[in-house]
C-alpha cells in the first residue's frame, strides 16, 4: 500500500479559495527595484506614480496613497469636515469599517437600508431620513432625534456594483451634504459610465489582499480639488509644514503608503483591466448556470450600471439553505463566505439610527459569496458549479 503523506493535497480536496491576490506580472522587478535602490520606505517614485496610475485610471484630478482603505475613508470624512458630535449617513449593508471611520472622529452614522435588487444604499431611504428626519436650524441641518448637525453622506459601492448615484448626489447638493465614496470594493466599476470614486467629493480605494488588485494592504483618496488633495497628503504625512524644520500647525497622522507596497500597485495596475474582464466572466459563467435553478438567485448589474462583480454573490431561500449550501461546499474544500451583519444591528454601533433596514436583513441570512479569484481556473469552476448543483438535488 502507498501511505501518502497526510499534508499533500489529492486532486478532489486540493482547496478553492474564495478571492485570492493575482502577481502575475512585473510585481517581483519593481518590489527588486525598491530593494536594489534602498527606496524602502515612504518617500520614492513608485508612490507618485501609482497615485498618478489611479487618478488617471479613476479620471480624477488628484489621488494620495494611504496606508490603507479605513485610513482612506478616515481622512477623507475629515477632508469633508466631519467632526465630533456630527452625523454622516452610512449604508447598513456593508463592511464594518466605514462606519468606524465615522466614530473616530467622534462623529455618528446614521444607517441607510440598502435596496433589494443590487443590494446597494438606497436612495428612498436616504431621503426619508434627510427629508423628513431632519429640519434647517442655526444655519445647519440637523436631525430631529439626537439634534446634531448632518454633514455628510458616505455610500459603499458594495460587491463590484455601484450605487444609484444620481438620486443621492442629488439630495446630498440640496442639504449641502459632502458626499464621499466608500469605493474600495469597486475599482474600475462604472456609474452611467462615469467611473466610481470621483463622482462626489472624494472618494477611497482600497488595496487589501482580497480586493481586485492589492499591494498587500493601501488605500487611496482621490479628489478633484486640488486644495483637498494638498490637505490629504498634508494630513496623512503628519501635518508637516513645507521646510526642512518640523513644524506643525495641527495633529495629523502616519497614513503613508510604503514605496514597496507602491511597486505592487504599479504592477497590479498594469494588469487591472484584465483582473477585471476575468471578474466580470466569473460572473457571467456563474449566472448562466444559475439560470433556472429554483433555489438561487444569481448577482444582477443595473441597466445603469458596469459593476467589476469584484465579490460574486447569490441569494438562497432562506438562512438555513445558505447555511447548508456553506457547509456543503466548505466540506468539500470550497471557500464561500456570507454578507456581513448590517451594522444597524451590530453590537459595535449600538444605539444608532436607521432607515429601513429590514431589507438589509434579508440580504444577510439569504447572501453567500462564491469562488471569484482572478486566478479560478475552468477546471476549478466547473468543479464549484458542479458541487453547487449536487447540493441542489438533495434535499435540504
Ligand atoms: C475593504 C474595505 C474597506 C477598507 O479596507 P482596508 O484597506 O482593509 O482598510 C472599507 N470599506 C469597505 C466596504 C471594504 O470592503
């Protein structure tokens, strides 16, 4: 008999990861590059020229690397003058961070449910809360319960897709609401062809290991005002004057992207238009399979929309077949991960407002995300869909 060594992984359970990184291209000569010319750290050309990369890929004027997307989302709020005891209204269906980022500046989100058919903030909800939640006095707006100033809106283009823009522009210019663009998980996606980050005033990015492209962690601001782009990079490098003296006129903060994680974001970039066409044929392959099967719902992309479907997703009946269909797959090595808890409801943000939320709700006990690494081989598809189907026919 052949013992095989227990740690070398068979053909049926060599594991399928849900999104994993790609360094498929020239991310080895220019890491090389950083190390071979001692430009390690902060300062070097890598980082100015994959700001330059994003902003002209994003056609926004300025962009200012950080050291991640939640240091991203946390400096551009402040860009937009958000600070202790103001309100900034947030989507309940997302990642937690956005919402942190609200409360490290002493600020409150207030929750905006999403909308059942992308799963994105919903823009009725958004102005009930600005519209009948909220009245003018003192020369601000503010909220009828908790009397606080209401000084931004930040919605997350969440899962590849954007939000429906236009409505939320709209009523953010009416109460002169800062909008910022939590676009971390939807690079390259496109809003009536308009590309997402650079449709309010400042949008983030996010560069972390499971996005579409990655420099192991980063973020990036961009901003068409040149002023706000200056206060970025001011604020994210310690608020340091201009000078060879250390002079600081306020706090600012070590956010700064490293010229070794920039040389990543170069190589990524160059292949990112392709990261993107793999994604978007995942999903295309994921939803013809889908068709006709009466226990899931496949991802949608508005008519208004180009989504990256950086994060491929369906929805199950209920909570128990989402759960059994996780567990099925993940016995038979295949990642799969549900939505996150909306944050309504989340211990973390106890107390907070919310508009809607019952749709929110939903989406998580139903939501599983599938397979979607740019590098998921056919063969490992096939072997996903095929699975998915065998747990179809039984009965559950
Ligand atoms: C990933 C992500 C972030 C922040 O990303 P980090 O780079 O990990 O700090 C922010 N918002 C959303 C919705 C995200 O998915």
């Amino acid at each position: 008999m052949i013992v095989k060594d227990s740690a070398e992984p068979t053909a049926a359970v060599r594991p399928i990861a849900l999104c994993e990184p790609h360094l498929g291209g020239n991310e080895w000569l220019y890491v090389k590059e950083c190390l071979d010319t001692g430009w390690v750290s902060s300062v070097g050309s890598f980082v100015d020229r994959f700001e330059h990369m994003i902003a002209g890929f994003v056609d926004a004027e300025r962009a200012v690397a950080t050291v991640n997307g939640t240091a991203a989302l946390h400096v551009a709020l402040q860009l937009a003058g958000v600070g202790r005891d103001d309100e900034v209204a947030v989507s309940t269906l997302t990642f937690i961070a956005p919402a942190n980022t609200v409360r490290y500046l002493g600020a409150h989100p207030v929750f905006i449910d999403a909308e059942p058919e992308y799963w994105q903030m919903d823009p009725q909800r958004l102005a009930d809360f600005l519209d009948t939640g909220c009245r003018w006095r003192g020369g601000a707006l503010r909220n009828n319960v908790t009397g606080r100033r209401v000084v931004a809106v930040l919605p997350v283009h969440v899962l590849g897709h954007p939000c429906d823009m236009d409505p939320i522009l709209e009523i953010a210019s009416k109460y002169e609401l800062k909008v910022v663009e939590d676009a971390t998980e939807s690079l390259g996606a496109r809003y009536r062809n308009r590309m997402l980050g650079q449709l309010g005033d400042a949008g983030c990015f996010s560069f972390n290991g499971n996005k579409v492209m990655t420099t192991g962690g980063g973020g990036m601001i961009i901003t068409r005002d040149p002023a706000w782009a200056a206060r970025a990079k001011y604020l994210t490098t310690q608020a340091k004057d201009p000078g060879a003296e250390y002079v600081h006129r306020e706090v600012g903060y070590n956010f700064r992207l490293t010229n070794i994680q920039a040389a990543m974001g170069c190589a990524q970039m160059e292949q990112l238009d392709r990261f993107i066409a793999r994604k978007r044929s995942i999903a295309t392959k994921y939803n013809a399979a889908f068709q006709g099967n009466g226990h899931i719902v496949p991802m949608r992309e508005a008519e208004w929309a180009w989504s990256i479907f950086w994060m491929y997703t369906v929805l199950l009946p209920s909570v128990a077949e989402r759960r059994s269909l996780h567990h099925w797959l993940a016995a038979r090595g295949i990642e799969t991960r549900p939505l996150w808890q909306p944050l309504h409801v989340s211990q973390a943000h106890q107390g907070s407002q919310v508009f809607g939320g019952g749709v929110a709700e939903r989406l998580y006990e139903r939501a599983l995300s599938l397979p979607c690494s740019v590098g998921l081989t056919d063969d490992d598809h096939d072997r996903v869909l095929n699975e998915i189907h065998a747990w179809s026919r039984t009965d559950i």
